[in-house]
C-alpha cells in the first residue's frame, strides 16, 4: 500500500525542475536558482542569523520560510522500519505553516547513525540505498527536496535523531521568492 502522503511524489505528479548548482563564496554555500543565489540555511554552512532561534524540541526552518516547527501531535504520523528501508512522513506545525517532512532510506537503512543527503537520483519510495529529506508545504502542496546535510537517527526503531538539511524548491504553487530552504534540529515520530 502506497501512504497518501507520498503518492503524489511517487506518482510524478510533481512538476521536476533541475536540481540547483552549488556555489561557494566568502565560505558560504550558495544555491543558484533561476538566475538567483540563496544562501543556505544550515548553521554549519551559512550564518546562523538565516535560522529563528528556537527552542531544543523545535526544528529550525530558514529560507523559504522562516519559523520553528514542532510536531503537530493532532496529525497522523506515518512512521516504520522494514529490513533496510524507513519511510517516515512527520506532521509539523509552525507559528504560520504546516509542514509534511519526509524522512526515507530506501534499501539502505542500518539502523542508528548517521546518513548522508545528496541531490536525488530517483524519487522517494525507489530502492536506491540513498536517504532522502523532503518537506511539502501543507496548504499550498510546494515541495522541497534535500541537496545536501546529514540525516541522523537515534535508535534502530527509526523513531527519533536530528536533521541537517538543504533543500531545494521542485514543484508545487505558488512559486516561493526564495528558492531554498533549510532545516536543523530533532525530529520524532509520536
């Protein structure tokens, strides 16, 4: 059974735009989109002043949007390990926007530890080995796919860990102003 909240990306009803080149200057990591340099949200990368000051249960969001964004524990949560693959969609809510964040290791899940982002190959639900972080803007269906950062789960139930993540804008309406978005802090499944 496919989740209802990835059925849109899997089916490709998403319009795709290519991914953004990345472009170092003055030691900051800037993401060209369409002419235009955003920088990065993510602290280690870019100036923290780009992220909201938030509180250790909240995650970080910058760019695009600017606010902190907890767990909306009135949402259903769709979070589960299977063999090598954890596919978890967590409902956030932020001062101004609901979020869905995707969380996905498809075929290349080991438990505990850290895992590497990269510009996607193939969508989510494909068994690529690869972990990916996407982020779709709940009213409007905008969505964000991870380029770069790090994706950290806690224990081996998929259940919790941190994010550190670039994402770049590849479908949805309306178009944001700024193409780029970043998220940092700790996720959970409840």
């Amino acid at each position: 059974m496919v989740d209802p909240y990835r059925r849109q990306v899997t089916t490709g009803s998403l319009r795709r735009s290519p991914i953004p080149r990345s472009h170092r200057r003055d030691n900051l990591t800037l993401l060209g989109c369409g002419g235009r340099s955003r920088p990065s949200a993510l602290g280690a990368i870019a100036p923290a002043a780009q992220l909201p000051a938030c509180s250790t249960d909240q995650l970080q969001v910058g760019g695009a949007f600017n606010e902190c964004a907890r767990n909306a524990h009135d949402a259903t949560q769709y979070c589960t390990v299977s063999g090598t693959t954890l596919s978890n969609v967590i409902v956030l809510q932020g001062a101004q926007h609901r979020y869905l964040l995707y969380l996905s290791i498809d075929g290349g899940y080991k438990g505990s530890g850290d895992y590497h982002l990269a510009p996607w190959s193939s969508s989510l639900g494909v068994n690529d080995g690869k972990a990916k972080v996407a982020v779709r803007e709940y009213a409007t269906g905008a969505f964000w796919q991870s380029v770069s950062g790090t994706l950290h789960v806690s224990g081996d139930d998929g259940r919790s860990g941190d994010v550190a993540v670039n994402l770049t804008f590849t479908g949805g309406a309306p178009s944001p102003a700024d193409f780029s978005l970043g998220i940092l802090g700790p996720w959970t499944c409840s």
